[in-house]
C-alpha cells in the first residue's frame, strides 16, 4: 500500500475491533501516505531457562507475516537468533 492515500484506510482497519478501528481512524490525518513495510528494534530481557538481555529487529509486512532476528549473550558468546522464513 505504499502510497496510498488514507481514503483507503478504512480497507486496512475494516476487520479490527472497533476500539482499535476509531484509534487509527483519529490519528491517520487524511492524505497521510499508508506504508506496508515497519522495521521495528528493541531491547530488554526475554527468559531462556534464566532472564538474558537481548537486542532484536523486526520487519513486518503486510499482509506477508514478519522476521524476528534476535541477539542475546549465553555466558560469554553471543547466540543470534532468527526463524526459518
């Protein structure tokens, strides 16, 4: 969807709760351009047996799905983490 129009933002949200459909239609001024693609990075604890630091990237695509590659310490060497796609 990128650059469509926020005309089309009702085809996006048509299937969402009402709550999170009234959210997006009040924030998404019109005109605003819709992206298909959000590249997201984080950081904190997740638990693997005990709670290690992590730093991770996600990209999500509409409608296609998302990669989640993490990184996190075990001991002293780094273990890079990320699904089969």
């Amino acid at each position: 969807m990128d650059g469509a129009s926020a005309g089309a933002l009702y085809a996006v949200i048509k299937d969402l709760p009402e709550p999170a459909r009234r959210r997006l239609a009040h924030v998404v001024a019109p005109g605003t351009p819709l992206w298909r693609t959000a590249v997201v990075t984080m950081r904190g604890q997740i638990r693997l047996g005990a709670w290690r630091r992590f730093t991770a990237h996600q990209v999500i695509t509409v409608p296609e799905g998302y990669i989640w590659a993490a990184t996190h310490a075990v001991m002293f060497a780094c273990v890079r983490t990320c699904p089969a796609v």
